[in-house]
C-alpha cells in the first residue's frame, strides 16, 4: 500500500530487465512477441508450398 497505494496498474521496479530477458528468450527460440510480427504471422494464415520430389 505504500508504494503503490489503490493504484490499478503496478509496475514492477524490475520491468526494464525482466523485459530484456523475455525478449532475448522469445528471439533464441523464435516465438513471436511483438504484436506487428504476430499480426503478420496470422493474416499469412497458411502458405501451401509444395516440397520437391527432386531436391
């Protein structure tokens, strides 16, 4: 209460880094976390590529 009183919205004081570690393991696995990426991702829906017989 006394940081943060009735407030709705609590930032954390380690937002910054916690941030930082979660984007840094979201590009090393390759998961989508920013919305314009996922948006782009989704409206994609499904590419069709026929795999080659013959490589």
């Amino acid at each position: 209460m006394k940081q943060y009183k009735n407030n709705y919205h609590c930032t954390s004081p380690k937002a910054r880094k916690l941030w930082q570690i979660f984007s840094e393991e979201c590009e090393r696995n390759r998961i989508l976390y920013k919305m314009p990426d996922i948006i782009h991702a989704y409206k994609k829906k499904y590419q069709i590529t026929q795999l080659s017989l013959f490589d």
